[in-house]
C-alpha cells in the first residue's frame, strides 16, 4: 500500500513538470508572437507600471545571471545534478511535498533549457516587476525561473520546519525520559522507614 502510494506521488510529481513546462512554454511562443521584436518591442501593463509584459533575449542564467559566463553551465550542472540526487533518494518513497517541490523545480529548468537547446542559446523573459516610486527594478524573469524560484524557497522552509520539529520532538523526549527516571535516594527514605516499621 505505501509503494502504491509513493508511485501516485512520483506521478503527481511527473504531471507538475509536464504542467510547468507546458505553461512556459506556451506562454513563451506568446510572448514571442504578439510582443516581438525583442527589447524594443510593445510593454503591456498588467498592475499599472509596476507588473508589465515586455520581450527580452536573455542569455544567462535566471535572472539575468552569469550572462555568457563559463559559470553559468557549470551553476546548471551542479544543480542538475544535485536536484536529481535528492529526487532518486526519494524514488518511490517521500511525502507528496516534496516531490511536487521537486517537479517545480524539475520542471522549470527543464523549461529553460528546452529554451536554449531550441532557440540557440538564449531564454525568452518577459516578466518585468518594478516600483517607479523608489526607481527599484526587478530583473526581468519568466514562469521557468517564478516555478524554480518559488520550489526552493519551498524547500528551505519545508528543511527548516523539519529540522525544528525533529529538534523539539528530541527535547520533549528528553523531558519526558528525565521525568520517568528516579535515583535511588529517592526511594531511600519511604523504604528506610518501612523496614523500621517491620521491626519489633
């Protein structure tokens, strides 16, 4: 029954990457249909001029990062290899959380890099938040790098919770085998007076 229930998981975790990368996808070949051409092409606001559309080539990492940067495909190895290590680990076992954390993930670079290998190295980014008021610009993203994003912050909450919770359920453990432990000198005296009692 758990090994059933560990492989819904996997398959839920599956549909997520498929649901990811379709939504990127498809809201890419959008963007480059009506909002081309790249950088100089129409804005269209979304909440006034602080979340609008506009069309950018980018050739780095998400975000803008390591543009034409050998660093860039060593950061995407890494983190391939890592995110697949953790996955395999917990093949056909794992809370559901985790595995749809990891299909977001999963799934999001997997976008990105069906970017590259078809559009000749650059990803399509079109999100652009900003806050004209204080001049604050936000790099310019797409649902790829919002999923990846979102999935490791997820993450590191759900690590961090898991290791305070286990941390306390240890101290309350703790307490309750410090409660239940009694030294002899305890007992000592109710046992003193009773074998004076005993006596003639």
């Amino acid at each position: 029954m758990l090994v059933k229930r560990a492989r819904i998981y996997d398959a839920l975790a599956l549909l997520t990457v498929g649901v990811v990368i379709g939504l990127d996808q498809w809201t890419k070949a959008l963007v480059v249909e009506h909002l081309s051409p790249p950088f100089t092409g129409p804005v269209v606001p979304l909440i006034g001029n602080y979340l609008t559309l506009f069309y950018i080539q980018n050739r780095g990492a998400a975000f803008g990062l390591f543009a034409n940067n050998i660093a860039l495909a060593i950061l995407i190895a890494v983190a391939v290899c890592v995110i697949s290590y953790l996955y395999v680990r917990m093949f056909n076992s794992g809370p559901l959380a985790y595995k749809l954390i990891f299909g977001m993930i999963i799934g999001g670079a997997a976008g990105n890099l069906i970017d590259r290998a078809v559009r000749g190295g650059y990803v399509v980014d079109f999100i652009f938040f900003r806050i004209p008021e204080i001049g604050y610009r936000f790099a310019i993203f797409n649902l790829a790098d919002a999923s990846i994003s979102v999935g490791v912050f997820l993450l590191i909450v759900l690590i961090l919770f898991g290791s305070l919770r286990r941390t306390k359920d240890q101290s309350i453990v703790g307490q309750d085998s410090s409660k239940n432990t009694h030294s002899p000198s305890q007992h000592s005296g109710p046992l003193r007076s009773t074998e004076q009692d005993a006596k003639p």
